[in-house]
C-alpha cells in the first residue's frame, strides 16, 4: 500500500468515526451523551474537548457510569460533585413569607375596619364600603410578598393566574359550584328541622332585614335570589376574588409541602382569624366574643377544604374564587324552607354557616376523601415553583440527602432500561 492510499485510508477512518463514535469506542471509555443531562459531568469534562476523529481513551474517573463498568450503590463517597443539572430539593414551606402575609392580611382588616369600630359598627353606613374593601387585602398581602419576598420567575403562575387549564375541569366546577352550596343549604335547613331547631315551612322572617335594606319586597327578594343567581354570583366573584388570591392563590401553595389536611387545617384558621374584625361586631354569628371567631373558624376550615381541593384540582385560583362567590351567594338559600320561633335565626345552631352546615359538609368531605379526591385522585405535586439547591456528593463530612439518591438511582434505571449502561444482577 502506497503512502498516498495509506493517508486516504486514515482520513477514511477519521470521517466515520466522527459520523459514528459508538462503533469506535475504546475499553473504558464513556458513550457520548452518557453524561449528558445526568448530573455526572465534572468540570475537567465540560472544559477539555476532544478533538474530531480522535480515538483516544477517556480517562476512568470515579463514579462514572460506563459501557464497560456497571453502576455501584450510592452513597455519600461513590458519586462526584454534580455540576451539570442539579436535581430539585422537595419543596419546602417559605415560613417567612406566610408569616408576612398573615401579618400584613391581618392588619389591612383592622385598618379598613377601623371607622366601623370608631362608629355604629354593623349599623355604620361606612359598611357598605368596609367590607367589600376588606375583602381585597388579602390580595395585596399577597402580591407584597410574592414581588418581595418570595420573587418567582413566574409570578402569574405561582399564583395560579394562569395558565387556566385543565380547562373542562375548571368549567365544568365552576358551573357546578351554585348548585353544590345551593344543596349544601338546603340540607342544612332540613337537618336544622329534623334536630327540632325550627319547623319546615315557608317564611321569609329571616331575609326581611335584607329586603329593607334593599327597599324592596320581601317575596321579591326571594323572587330575585333564584332568578339572579348567575348574576349574583358573578358580582359576588368579583370580591371574593380580592380574598382568594391571598387564601388559594398564595398560602394555600406555599402550605402544600405539609400535606393536604395539615394545610388545610392551618389555612383555615389563618381565614377564620382574618374575620375577627366583623365577627367581633356581632357579623354572622351575633356573637361579639372569642367564641364567635372560634365559630368563624370552623366554618372556614370545611368550606376551606373544598376550596383548596377545588386550587390543587383545577391548578388555577379562578374556579376558588368562583367557589366562594357561589357561597356567599347561595348559603342563605335554606332558611326560607324554615320557621323560627325567635325573630332572627341562630347563626350557629339554625343556619348553614354554623353546625347543620358543618355536618353536611364534613359528610360531602368524608365522601371525597373515601373516593380519594384528597388522595390518589389529587394531582400531584402542587409545586408552582421549585427550590433548587447546589449539591455536591461524596464530601467526606457529609452524608448525600435521600432524595438525592433516589433522584441519582432513577436515572440510572432509566439509562440501563434503554440499554446504555448493563443492569446489575
């Protein structure tokens, strides 16, 4: 063979092993794309390319995963500091920012209140402003902390602005909402006559005070309460929007990390408190004591489980504000089905904010989570904006996290799945 076929032969050989660097591969030495997007790329890796066509062995470096040397078990000293992708930590709760939140949330309801205080309370014509302003700080607390304490990348959707999907989910929920606390109501009202606290019957006793304040009939009141429950539920989401994008659309994310009914738990209380202010006044309950709030609190914790499955099932906060819209709108439906004996009903015994309410809605959650709505059924996780962390592995001083041995084990399944790396044993 002449030197010039000698020199075509090698060129020959150099231009496939650029089009097929597998076929070429020498003992010990790493597939291309094995370390790609793994976490296992080191520095000198990234940092000393190899030049076209070379065919020279990479040096073994520890912890690599090789066609030729298969994977050992994890621990703190067999795998090397990850440069490349980082794995993402399980989210954790920003206490900070839901400790400022509920701070600020709760301070805004005191200063918004305050001319009620200062005033006739309930009876101060300042009410008919009060309340539907109150009812927008939780939105401003919220939107404080996110700009400036939390700081997503994505702010819309780490409060569930958007996007608006599953969409049919979110539609179909939100239709369903009137009609859910509309039964919700009139179960209440039966049971409030079947534990002998009123007797069924129509009356519209209860609803005259707001047919006088309205200035318009009492029959027409009632009238109107069925034929404009669309109307009045959109005008009713407008505000409740202003509380859900604190209570759904910040806190009850930032609280998912505990678990469902823990969070739950601790949102509802945060709610229920935020109401001190009316409910201090005699609001809902006509109670002006601790026991009111405590009232209060309740109520808030079951119509607050509903809400937060319906954030973490829909993934959005509109179908919550919906939903509370929907509530304040219809919860009041029931008490004409019922006669008193006394001249305003008891807020918490004959109404559905109070006992017959919480007995028809822990029965409706008890039925969700048997057919688990907040288990299996509960799309997870809800992480709208995950922690990442720096990670190095095999520090001597250290022991390497579980979920980062987890995370390290999965992806090595995976490559040996497709045949990349041989499995062991």
């Amino acid at each position: 063979m002449t030197a010039a076929q000698v020199r075509i032969t090698t060129e020959a050989l150099c231009r496939t092993a650029d089009a097929h660097p597998t076929k070429f591969r020498q003992p010990g030495e790493a597939r291309p794309g094995d370390h790609r997007n793994d976490g296992l790329m080191t520095p000198d890796d990234a940092a000393s390319p190899q030049p076209s066509g070379a065919l020279q062995p990479m040096p073994a470096q520890p912890g690599a995963l090789t066609q030729d040397a298969a994977p050992s078990p994890v621990s703190a000293h067999s795998v090397r500091p990850v440069t490349g992708a980082v794995p993402t930590a399980p989210p954790k709760v920003p206490w900070v920012a839901v400790v400022v939140y509920t701070v600020l949330a709760m301070a805004l309801a005191w200063a918004v209140t305050l001319p009620l205080w200062l005033g006739d309370g309930l009876a101060d014509p300042a009410f008919g402003w009060t309340t539907p302003l109150m009812m927008y700080t939780p939105t401003v607390a919220a939107l404080i902390v996110t700009f400036f304490i939390v700081k997503p990348k994505h702010k819309a959707r780490y409060l569930g602005l958007t996007p608006f999907k599953p969409v049919w989910r979110s539609i179909i929920l939100i239709l369903a909402w009137p009609v859910i606390f509309g039964i919700v109501s009139v179960l209440a009202a039966l049971l409030t006559a079947a534990f002998g606290l009123a007797e069924l019957g129509y009356s519209t006793e209860a609803l005259e005070p707001l047919a006088e304040q309205a200035g318009i009939p009492v029959d027409m009141l009632v009238l109107l309460q069925f034929v404009t429950i669309p109307l009045v539920v959109v005008q009713a989401t407008i505000f409740a929007f202003g509380e859900e994008l604190g209570w759904r659309g910040f806190l009850v994310p930032a609280l998912a990390p505990l678990g469902f009914w823990k969070m739950s738990l601790i949102s509802g209380v945060i709610w229920g408190v935020w109401h001190a202010p009316l409910i201090l006044l005699g609001y809902n309950f006509g109670r002006t004591d601790a026991l009111g709030v405590l009232m209060m609190i309740g109520f808030t914790f079951f119509v607050g489980v509903l809400l937060n499955w319906s954030r973490m099932w829909c993934r959005n906060v509109y179908v919550a504000a919906v939903g509370h819209g929907a509530l304040n709108s219809v919860i009041t439906i029931g008490i004409i089905f019922l006669v008193f004996d006394n001249e305003t009903p008891d807020g918490f015994l004959q109404t559905a904010i109070g006992l017959p309410g919480w007995i028809v809605m822990a029965v409706l959650i008890a039925l969700m989570a048997v057919t688990g709505f907040f288990g299996r059924r509960l799309p997870q996780p809800l992480v709208t904006e995950p922690r990442k962390v720096s990670v190095k592995f095999g520090q001597a001083q250290g022991v390497t996290p579980e979920w980062a041995q987890q995370a390290e084990q999965q992806r090595a399944a995976q490559r040996a799945d497709t045949g990349e790396i041989p499995r062991q044993g």
